[in-house]
C-alpha cells in the first residue's frame, strides 16, 4: 500500500475517534431538562425537525434566498459524494466508467456552488461581519476537495495529491466547524425536543 494511503488512512481514524468523542460527550449529557410543564408530544416534534421542518418553505432563512437555499444543499450533496467516493477508492470496487464521468461532472457543479456561496460570504456585507476564519477555511477546504476528487475521476490529478488533500482535511474536521456533521442531529433533536414540549410542533393540520 502505497505511503500517502497510509496517511489518508492515519487520517480517517483521527477523524472518526474524534467525530465518536463529540458524539459520547453529547450522549453523556443526555436528554434536554425542561422544568416547565409538558404540552405537546415531544417524538413527533423530533421527527418533525428533521422532515418537515427541514423544508425551505417553513425557514424563512431559505425562501427569502432560495438560490443560495439550493447552492448549499447542491454542496452538501457534492460532500456526501466525496466522502462516498474516497471510501470506495480504499476498496478494490471501482466505478463504470459513465458512472465516474457523472460523478466528476456532480463534481464540478458542485463545487462552483460552493465557490459562489464562498464569493457571497465573501462580497455580502452583512454576511461578512457573521463570518469567522473558521467560515472562509471549512468552505475552501471542501470544494477544493470536491474539485479535486472530480479531477482524481478523470484522471487529472495525482493519487498522491488525492490522499494527501484528503488526509488534510479529515484532520481539519473534528476541530472546525466542519464538525457539525456530528452537532447538526444533536442540534436538531433539541430543537424539535423543545418546540415539542411546548406543543409548538409539530404544526397544526389547519394552518
């Protein structure tokens, strides 16, 4: 096995023994403690906060910019093929060819999103002011990542720079933003605990 696999895969297991600590440490916590009285049924507000609740039509942080809306979720859905695709390069499965050509051009689209959401942080004013390094390092990071995965698919780019580029970033994610991949269902399951105690969600049928 070639070295900068093995450090991709040194890499990977930095990664999960991190994302793990967060998750147990959030475990550990337990469930949210609400000292007022319940109202509402608090599981099918949890369901609804990641159903429902999830739609752009019920956050007005989503419908008043539905284009940056469907950039981001464009990106997210580029990241999760990234993490896909670097896990079955490790394996001996490899793709049809039509299939790696898609995936490189999801890629690519992918990652333009990804820059014009960076260039919008970037020009914004407002959005500007909200940003921290954290913000502008996360979001080159990825889509350099998924520019490169695209390039790895059609044979543009070195083996060697694919796993180190991956490598790098796997060890910047326990410790950036990027670790929201473990807080966002935690973040979630509060929100619809807390709405649904109060027997604010999920929503009532008639409205």
């Amino acid at each position: 096995m070639q070295w900068y696999i093995l450090i991709s895969l040194g890499a990977l297991a930095i990664c999960l023994l991190s994302c793990l600590y967060h998750f147990f440490r959030l475990v550990r916590y337990g469930a949210p403690k609400d000292f007022s009285h319940k109202l509402g049924n608090t599981g099918a507000a949890i369901k609804y906060s990641f159903t429902g609740a999830m739609s752009p039509l019920k956050k007005e942080s989503a419908y008043l910019h539905l284009p940056t809306y469907s950039a981001g979720m464009f990106y997210h859905i580029g990241t999760f093929l990234t993490i896909i695709v670097f896990l079955l390069q490790l394996t001996v499965i490899r793709f049809p060819v039509v299939l790696t050509y898609i995936f490189a051009f999801i890629l690519i689209l992918s990652a333009i999103s990804g820059t014009g959401i960076l260039i919008k942080r970037i020009v914004v004013r407002r959005l500007r002011k909200l940003s921290c390094p954290d913000d502008y390092i996360s979001n080159i990071m990825v889509t350099l990542f998924q520019f490169i995965t695209a390039f790895l698919l059609t044979g543009l780019i070195y083996q060697s720079v694919y796993y180190i580029a991956a490598a790098i970033l796997l060890l910047y994610i326990p410790v950036g933003k990027l670790r929201h991949l473990v807080y966002f269902f935690a973040a979630r399951y509060q929100l619809g605990y807390f709405y649904g105690w109060r027997g604010s969600w999920p929503p009532s049928k008639k409205y």
